[in-house]
C-alpha cells in the first residue's frame, strides 16, 4: 500500500486496551470463591467460547442478533449452572462483569498521548452501555466510541468497519485500526482500513501471511513509530 498517511485511528477494546480474561476471571473467583485456580480457568475457557460462538453464528446469520449484555449473562448462567448455584442476583452481577475489565499498564497513558496527536475511536463489540461503563471504569480516553450494536452485529462483520467509515467522514485508508486480535485487523484492511497489531498476552498473533502496516510490542512502541512517520 502507499506511504502510511493518517487522519484517524480506530482501536478495538477487549484484549487491546482492557484485559479481557483477567477482569472475567476475578468476576467468577468473587461469584464461586470456593472454586480453586484450575475450575476458575476452565469456567472462563466456557465463557469466552460461549461468547465467541454465539457472535460468530450470529455474523454467519444462524441466530438473530442479541447485543453483547445478553451473551454475558447467558455466558453467566453457564457458570452458575457449572457450580449448582441458583442467585438469580448473583447470576445477574456476575453478568456484569464484562463492564469492569482492568486497563494494561499502558493503556490509558498511550491513549492519552496519541489523543493529542490523532482524533481517537474505539470500535467494539461490547454494547452500547456496556462500552459506556467499561470505558469508565478502566479510564479510557475517547473522541467518538462507537459499539457495534450500532449496527447489530459483530466483529468481523463488515458493516462494523464501514460503522467506524461512515462516521469518521473519511475514506478507510485514512483510518488506522489498531488492534490485538489478527483476525479483527484482517477484516479491517479487506475494506480499505490501514492496520496497526499491538502484541497482547490474549491476543490473537498475525500469521506469516499477514502484511499490517504496523507491528507494535506495546502502545509506547506504536506511539513511537506513528510520531516518527509524522516528521
């Protein structure tokens, strides 16, 4: 592609700014403490292929759409139906708990720094009020943040991209979309969108394939590669 020239960039949420499986897994350590490391980790394996199915056979159009909020709490009752409880209440709080999901370390500083630089989005999956709280609670800095209920369905549907598109007022290959998740930068750049991977624990790596514009290890190392571009 041409010399990288941005006007905007769209950053996913979950796994790139917030730690996702941290934040589950502390909601299901508080909602069954009895549970030890191993069940804790098996019941958040439950829940992100709960989640990750659901929104998948929902893009593929063999379930009609249900926002992010009822995929949680369905992903909420599979836990308590694992441990033989039966709290409705709790089931219901622990059907929060995607909304109180901790920043990486760097991640409220580098978006601080590029905010002064770029006009910033966020593109995600999360509901509309599920991305309100979230971004709330872990502190994160936004000019427009856009959910994919928007156009009810998910990530890698195009119409999420062409969501972030149609807002902007930009053509896509102004647009940098920065994300942990391979599969989420793929679908990006097959509409146009310039691509930036940010190397995350729970991300999903690039394969040798892949051409992003941008390899990152952290957000301070992007930030250093977009300002080096700008001189």
């Amino acid at each position: 592609m041409s010399e990288l020239e941005i006007d905007a960039v769209v950053f996913d949420v979950l796994g790139t700014l917030v730690d996702e499986p941290a934040g589950i897994h502390a909601g299901i350590s508080a909602f069954a403490p009895s549970l030890d490391e191993f069940e804790v980790e098996r019941l958040l394996s439950v829940w992100q292929t709960h989640i990750e199915r659901e929104q998948r056979r929902m893009v593929d159009g063999l379930r009609p759409y249900a926002a992010s909020d009822v995929l949680d709490l369905e992903a909420a009752q599979l836990v308590a139906d694992a441990v033989q409880a039966d709290d409705a209440h709790a089931v219901a709080v622990l059907g929060l708990t995607g909304r109180r999901l901790p920043p990486w370390p760097d991640t409220v500083a580098g978006l601080a720094r590029l905010a002064e630089r770029f006009p910033l989005m966020a593109l995600s999956n999360a509901s509309r009020p599920a991305l309100l709280e979230l971004n709330a609670y872990a502190g994160l800095r936004w000019h427009q943040a856009l959910s994919a209920e928007d156009v009810r369905t998910y990530k890698p549907d195009p119409a999420v991209y062409r969501l972030a598109v149609a807002v902007s007022g930009r053509p896509p290959e102004r647009l940098l979309m920065v994300a942990a998740h391979a599969w989420d930068l793929r679908a990006a750049q097959s509409l146009g969108l310039r691509t930036a991977y940010v190397a995350r624990p729970v991300g999903d790596p690039p394969a040798p394939s892949d051409t992003f514009d941008l390899y990152a290890d952290d957000l301070p190392h992007l930030v250093e590669q977009l300002d080096r571009r700008r001189k």
